[in-house]
C-alpha cells in the first residue's frame, strides 16, 4: 500500500515495514562484519529486498541516497586519478620520508597530523584520496606493515573533520540548520579535536610508534631518491594543482553560495579531463576518459549506495525517530542531560548507521526542545555536542564514516586487507575514550 505522495505504508505479506527495515539492516550488518560476502553484494541486495518487500518504491529509494556523497567521492577519484598520472604521489611519499629521515615513528605522526590538518581545511573523504595512496607507496618502499599508519589516518581524518564546518558532512548539515559558521565550529569544537589529536597521536605511537623499525638499506634507499624526479608530468601537474585549487576554493567559499560539494567535485573532474584532453585526437581523449573512471572504486560506490538505502529504509520506517524521541524523551528540560545524552548517543549510533540521516533527524528534534529550555541560544550547546557525537562516533567502525570505507578500499586494492572486527577490536574502545573526553569538555566548557 502506497499514499498518494508515493510513501510506503506497508509491507508485503501485511509485515511491518519497520520491522522488515529494521531486520533486513541487522541482517547485513551481520554479512559485512562477518566479511563472509563481499559488502558491496550485501548492501545492494539488502536495498532490492526492500523495494520488492514493499518498504521502499524508487522514489524513496532515490530520495535516500546521498547523491551529494556519491559525487564527491566519484569526482574526487577521478581528479586524483589523473594527478597520480603526474607522479606528483611519489614526489610527495619521498619528500616526506626524507624529512623525517626515513624513521618510521616520525612518519606515522607526521602523516596522521598532515592527515588531520587536511580534513580540517579540505573534508576527511577528499583527504584520504590523497593521502593514502601516498602512505601505501611510503610504507612498501620502507617494508613496514602499512594497517597502523591507515588506522591512524582514520581516526585522524574523523577528528581533524570534526574541527571545522567543512570538515564532515554532520557538521554542514547542523551549519546550514541553525546558521552557525566556520569559526563557530572552530571555536567551540576546535580545541577539543586538538587535544583527542595529541592524545590519540600519543597512543598510536605507544602501541606502534616506538616498535617500529626499518632495515637499514631500505632507510639508505629512500634517501638516495631525489623527490623532484618522480615529477613524470610537469603540464599535467600543472593542470591538475590548478583543478584542485579552484575545487578546495569551491569548497570553502562555494558554502556560502548554495554550492554541495559534490557539484564542486564533478565539476572540478570534468574541468580537469578537458585539460588533459583538450586538442587531443578522439582515440586519446577516450583513452583519458576510460582510464580515469577504470580508476574509480565503483565496489566502494555501489556498496555505498545500497547502505545509503539500508540506513534510509530505518529513517524512513521510523526506527531513528522513535530512538531518537526516545534519547531526548529522558532529559526533561535538563539542558547538560540532554547534551550528555545526546553526544553519548550520537557518538555510538553513529559508529553503526551512517551519521548523515541520524543528524538529519536529530536536527528538528533538537529545535522542537529550544521553547522548553530556554530558547535558541539556551540550547546551542546541544549542537556542538551533537557535532561532536556523530563526527567521532564515525571512528569506532570501518562503515561508520565514508573516509573510514575509502581507506578501506585503497588498503584492500594494494593486497593490504583491514579486517572488520580486528579494526574494531581497537577502534570501538577508543573511540569511546575520545567521546569521554569531549564529554569531559562540554561539561566544562558548553555549560
């Protein structure tokens, strides 16, 4: 049964669509941490079973995926795709490796603060695009295991996003909401991501940091390189630091005008394959377009587009309204209760279902409270709690944030597999701890 607006109203066999939603998602989660199917398989199978057991129709379906996401990360693949072509990767893994003189433990630090820096000023998805790639051919020349430095870029990714307004997609979702800026989000969030960064930095090098070592001769090797000989294509270089110049500029001033990144993003690809193609015969222009989108990671696309589906069939069935109304349903007109929960709360979910549609209905929930506690300013600490929940919830799972996935993909595609639950083992809990903290700190500091 549909209404007339196209939503489902039941499913079929007379099930409850929530109920369904809710089963089909447990299911899938359990496939994907199992690692037992591919994810990809998983996730699009759970969207079908939703349609043809009557939860969702296609206008749902295209109404809960993130095309904003979507394009983001396709356009972002693509414009680093032909950058890699210019070796200005290498050029950077050398670069970095001899200004820590090839020692491993400086290396780690050194790529997660780049790391985090970056997701501050850049978003943590367009970040990881750069980075790891760079880290993977770092890691291979110097023979070390490359999971602690893309374990440390995770969480550094995540943290780093949380800084700023363009850092993650929760925190462009409650900027736009409620009309708070970039250096609102620097000031009331930023001091915190720094300490979690330092403390976190601290931790990986306990745990890996001070063990790691690297022979001798390959240390000797990579100093030997001379970084400005990795340079294969200085035009194409040149065309490539202007396309991602004008797309960072697109991210920061284009906010203000209406502009979703992932608009930025495609455009940016597109600017850039005229570039490169521009003048060139019709076979070698194909050959530049087929290249670059060979290079895409469409697993990590669809896969992201059936959980898209999976999260969207539980928003859309009611199951993240009534835990939500549930949450803020136990703070009374408490507003440091509200925002303990709330952070708590967001912190956890967030690390399971995506953190975008959980914010989206936090968002309104948050408002409808502000004539009970005191009116819009009363209640602005709720915000930075929620930011703070949902971008450092994303840490706790390899599905709990996209840059989390993507760093997946690139490990998996250089015969580097993350595990899902030896990620976890380690992640969950400390990503925990840096909830606690920022706990700690809203308690202080918000109210």
């Amino acid at each position: 049964m549909e209404h007339a607006s196209g939503i489902a109203t039941s499913a079929v066999f007379g099930w409850s669509p929530l109920v369904v939603a809710t089963v089909i998602l447990i299911a899938a989660y359990f496939f994907i941490i199992s690692e037992k199917i591919n994810r990809a398989i998983v996730s699009l199978l759970g969207a079908g079973l939703l349609v043809l057991l009557g939860v969702l129709n296609f206008e749902l379906v295209v109404e809960g995926i993130d095309f904003n996401t979507i394009f983001l990360l396709v356009g972002m693949m693509v414009i680093v795709a032909i950058t890699k072509d210019s070796g200005v990767f290498q050029f950077v893994a050398i670069y970095t490796a001899k200004a820590v003189k090839a020692n491993p433990r400086m290396l780690l630090a050194a790529l997660a603060t780049v790391t985090a820096v970056f997701s501050a000023l850049l978003d943590n998805v367009t970040t990881v695009l750069l980075v790891v790639p760079v880290t993977l051919l770092l890691t291979d020349q110097l023979n070390l295991k490359a999971y602690p430095f893309l374990f440390s870029q995770i969480f550094a990714s995540n943290i780093g996003g949380t800084s700023t307004l363009i850092g993650d997609p929760p925190n462009i979702l409650i900027g736009s909401a409620v009309g708070l800026g970039f250096m609102d989000f620097v000031e009331w969030v930023g001091p915190i991501s720094l300490i979690i960064l330092i403390i976190c930095l601290l931790f990986f090098d306990f745990i890996w940091g001070r063990k790691m070592t690297a022979a001798q001769e390959d240390k000797e090797a990579m100093m030997k390189y001379n970084a400005f000989e990795a340079i294969e294509d200085k035009v194409l270089l040149a065309k490539s630091m202007l396309t991602l110049a004008l797309v960072l500029a697109g991210f920061i001033w284009g906010h203000g005008q209406g502009w979703e990144p992932g608009t930025i993003a495609l455009t940016g690809a597109a600017f850039l394959l005229l570039l490169r193609s521009f003048g060139g015969k019709p076979e070698e222009q194909s050959h530049n377009v087929h290249s670059a989108f060979q290079q895409v990671e469409w697993e990590t696309i669809f896969f992201f587009l059936g959980l898209f589906v999976l999260v969207f069939g539980v928003e859309h069935t009611g199951l993240l309204k009534i835990m939500a109304e549930k949450l803020l349903g136990l703070t009374g007109t408490n507003v440091e209760l509200a925002g303990m929960i709330i952070l708590g709360a967001s912190a956890v979910l967030s690390a399971i279902v995506d953190n975008i549609p959980f914010v989206a209905t936090m968002i309104p929930l948050i408002k409808a409270m502000q004539a009970d506690l005191g009116g819009p300013q009363a209640i602005e600490p709720l915000w930075w709690c929620l930011s703070l929940g949902a971008c450092l919830g994303g840490n706790g799972t390899l599905i709990g944030a996209s840059a989390n996935v993507m760093v997946a993909s690139f490990a998996e595609r250089a015969g580097q597999r993350i595990s899902f639950m030896d990620f976890m083992k380690l992640a969950f809990p400390l990503m925990l701890f840096t909830t606690l903290l920022s706990a700690i700190f809203a308690y202080f500091v918000y109210f």
